[in-house]
C-alpha cells in the first residue's frame, strides 16, 4: 500500500466555493478571537460558517450554510463543580445587577474575581436588595451575600457604603471588585474607597503580572500600577466564567449594618421621553428595518413598550426614520440592554453596530437570515400581527399591575 497523499481537486474546489452547500464543512471552526480590549473571547455557541460575500458568521442556531437544520438528541451537559469548602480569603465583587440580573460587565468582573482568588480563594459576591437572578452557579459565585431591607433600595449609596464596610470587616476580602460603570458602580466604588482610605486603581481593563492596566489620558494610554485592593474594572477586564459551576452558598453578616444618616433623598425614577434619549445610551431600543408596513402601529408599539425607536440603514434611507436613529457601523453603535429587530434582515454593518447588546430579540417571516441567528430570542412571522399581539399583553400586564395594587 503506497504512504502517498493525494489530492482531492473536488475537495479544494468546494472549499474555495463559498456558495457550494458543503463549503462549510471544509471550513475550520473559530473558536475563539481577541475583543477590543485585547481579552481572548470564546465562541459558546458553536461552530460557524463563511457567508456568501465570505465574512465569518456565528451559526447561533446550530445549522450549516445552505444545509438543513441539524436535529440532535438534547443532552445535557453537567459542568464541574468548584468548590471551596475552607477559603483561605475572599474576593469580593459588588455588581451593578441592573435590573436584578447580572450584566455582561458584572460576569467579566466575576471572571476577573477568579483570576485573583486563584484555587485557594473564594469569590463572595454582595448584592442589595431583592435580584432576580437565577445563574449565580455558573456565573462564578462561590459565596453570595444579599443586604436586604429599605435602607438598600433605591439610590442609597451613604447607606450602602456602610453594608460595605460592615463586610470588609467580617471577612477581610484580599480585594474589592467593582465595576467601573454608569450604572452605580463606579460612584460607589469611589464612595467606598474614600471611606476605606484606598486609592482605587480605575477603569482597569486587565490584570496581570501583578500589575493592574487601566486606561487614562482620555482613554489614549495606559496606565500600570500594582495590584490594588480596590479595582474599578472596565468591560471585558476579564474572561466570563463558562467552564464550571459553583456553590453559590449563603452566608450573611453577623452584625448589623450601621445606620447612615443620609444627605440625600431619593424621589424615584423620573419620567424621560424614551425619544429624546441618545440612541448610544439607551437601554431598551425597538428597531425597525425594511419588513415594517405598518409604521404607525410601529411607532405605537414602541410607545407601549416605553422604548427608544431604532432603525436599519433601509428603512432611515426610505424616509421612514430620522437619520440619528440609524443603527450599525454606518451609524450609531448601541449598547443596549435589551434591542428588539423588527423586519430587520440583519446586514453585516448592522450586527456590528450591536454586537455589544446583552439581549437581542428578532421579529422576522425569514427564520434563515442573519438577524435570526444573532438573536437571543427568535418570534417568526408577520410584524403587524406580533406587534398588536404585544401591544395586548402590555396592556393586560399593566391593567392587572393596576388591580393588584387597587
């Protein structure tokens, strides 16, 4: 038998052809790339594929350009555990918890946490007030610590800054981890280190060699000093915790929390016309792109929703939008919370423009294009029928959140 390898010129060929059914299946998976912030990312979502116009997509729904979906047995797959049953310390992450659930910045910081607390270490995670978060496991929280009661609620950082200290008294964390954000977490980790006497190391973006970079000069240099007690830590500072699950075990404080007397009183949330918000600070964004007929039902579902209105290129060409609520790389890049694509088709320059969004939900008749595969959530069919069907269930929430409070 000869040892020679040959040549399949069919085989080449189908890898040079981006429109031949197979080519992604010649094409080696991505697995991993670097962020904006030089942090390695990896792709949790499976293999991907080549487009036509040949740009690298994230196959989010599992199937193969140009192929069948691919229907596999579900299994479920039990990460490991880590458990650390006698910390030798603590690492101590306070999250912005927007909305009570973890934010794609609060994850990077609790990634952050384990580089710091090692094997040895344990990450105490302090939360105030009720959360609905459910994934603290496998976000990375091996002890959680929630500081309920009014004093907590609302914005109340004099006080918080007290639930801080009692922790730091009780277990003495290594460091402090909060993140640097405009969320609460960057007035309150200055708060906190001014009452501990720390010179914080803000906006730090990586840790390494026990040195914490951050950026200053208005974001054109980088800044390296020793590790501080107290980081403030930028967005993508830290790789997410993916790969194992944790105790997330209870503890709480065994004394109570000194009372502040509070300079400042809190009047609750003030109304803002979700259309005078900047689209770049916006947190809920509806958009709509060319698969929108009804533009008046549109706008009122958008009303309903108490949501900033985006738009794709299309429909901002079109007329239908102005040109400051255009989304994508040749307009505004969003960071939304929650973006919501209605009859967006989902071009290339527009995935770029929320590819910093937590939560994406399509609105679309075509369940193959691109949009679909980017979203966290998928509603196949006619616009006009989901956005009455919306408007419907928003008013019946809001009309039994009326009753219940009567």
């Amino acid at each position: 038998m000869s040892d020679i390898i040959r040549r399949d010129p069919r085989a080449e060929w189908i890898a040079r052809n981006r429109l031949h059914p197979l080519h992604a299946a010649m094409q080696p998976a991505q697995h991993s790339w670097m962020g904006p912030n030089g942090v390695i990312r990896k792709n949790p979502h499976g293999m991907g594929f080549v487009g036509p116009n040949g740009i690298k997509r994230i196959d989010r729904s599992g199937a193969q350009q140009g192929g069948a979906v691919k229907r596999s047995a579900t299994v479920e797959v039990q990460l490991p555990l880590h458990q650390v049953p006698a910390p030798a310390f603590y690492i101590c992450v306070v999250p912005d918890m927007v909305g009570g659930r973890l934010s794609s910045h609060d994850r990077d910081l609790l990634g952050l946490a384990h580089q710091l607390a090692g094997t040895a270490g344990a990450v105490l995670a302090v939360v105030f007030g009720e959360h609905k978060e459910s994934a603290f496991e496998t976000a990375g929280v091996d002890r959680l610590l929630v500081l309920e009661g009014e004093e907590f609620s609302g914005y109340a950082p004099e006080q918080r800054v007290q639930g801080l200290r009692a922790v730091d008294n009780q277990f003495n964390p290594r460091h402090w981890l909060l993140p640097d954000s405009r969320s609460g977490g960057g007035e309150l980790g200055r708060r906190f280190a001014a009452a501990l006497g720390e010179r914080p190391a803000t906006r730090v973006w990586q840790v390494k060699d026990q040195e914490c970079i951050g950026r200053a000069g208005a974001g054109l240099q980088d800044l390296a000093r020793p590790v501080a007690r107290l980081i403030l830590a930028a967005a993508e500072c830290a790789e997410p915790v993916s790969e194992t699950r944790h105790e997330a075990l209870p503890v709480e404080l065994s004394t109570s929390v000194a009372r502040s007397l509070s300079r400042i009183e809190d009047l609750g949330a003030v109304a803002v016309d979700p259309a005078a918000i900047p689209m770049a600070e916006a947190e809920f964004i509806f958009s709509g792109g060319n698969g929108v007929k009804d533009w008046a039902l549109f706008h009122e579902t958008a009303a309903a929703l108490g949501a900033t209105e985006g738009a794709s290129r299309v429909a901002v060409d079109d007329g239908f939008m102005a040109r400051d609520r255009q989304v994508g790389a040749s307009g505004t890049w969003v960071t939304a919370r929650v973006y919501v694509a209605v009859g967006i088709s989902g071009a290339i320059q527009h995935l770029q423009g929320i590819g910093a969004c937590d939560k994406v939900v399509a609105i679309n008749l075509d369940p193959g294009c691109d949009m679909i595969k980017r979203a966290d959530l998928s509603v196949i069919g006619e616009s006009a029928e989901i956005l009455r069907a919306l408007i419907a269930a928003v008013e019946a929430y809001r009309n039994d959140a009326k009753r219940d409070a009567a």
